[in-house]
C-alpha cells in the first residue's frame, strides 16, 4: 500500500493499494517496485519528492526502479 502523510494533521491517507501475487519468475520485490513506479506520477504530481520505506525495500532491485522516476528514497539498511 502506498499512502501519503499529511504532517500537519499527523495522518496518513491512502493513495493506493495493490494486493501482491506471486507471478511466476517475478520476485515480490520486483511487484512491489512496479507498483511503486506506477505511482510515482501521482506522489509527484502532489508536489512530494521522497519515498519512505522500511529496511526490506533495501534494495537493489526496489532503490534501481525507483530512482530514475526522480523520487529519492529514505529508509535504513540492515
């Protein structure tokens, strides 16, 4: 699910969400990154320019995707 946080009102709202399943030769983490590139444009278009994302989104194959859609990501490493 991706959401957006308003830290003015210390909320967070939903901007969409997708329910993974498996496809084959696909790693999940390969889902997660396309779902994350298809809402880029609207993240954005709202003006944010960060990501944030736990520690299991550390890595290659997610931060590779997301880069080149101009958002940066903060998260943490294990």
């Amino acid at each position: 699910m991706n959401s957006i946080t308003d830290l003015k009102s210390n909320t967070a709202y939903t901007l969409d969400s997708l329910q993974a399943i498996d496809e084959g030769d696909r790693s999940r983490i390969e889902l997660y990154a396309d779902h994350a590139v298809k809402v880029a444009v609207a993240i954005l278009a709202l003006g944010m320019k960060y990501l944030a994302a736990d520690a299991y989104y550390s890595k290659v194959k997610f931060v590779s995707a997301i880069i080149p859609t101009g958002l940066s990501i903060v998260g943490s490493c294990e």
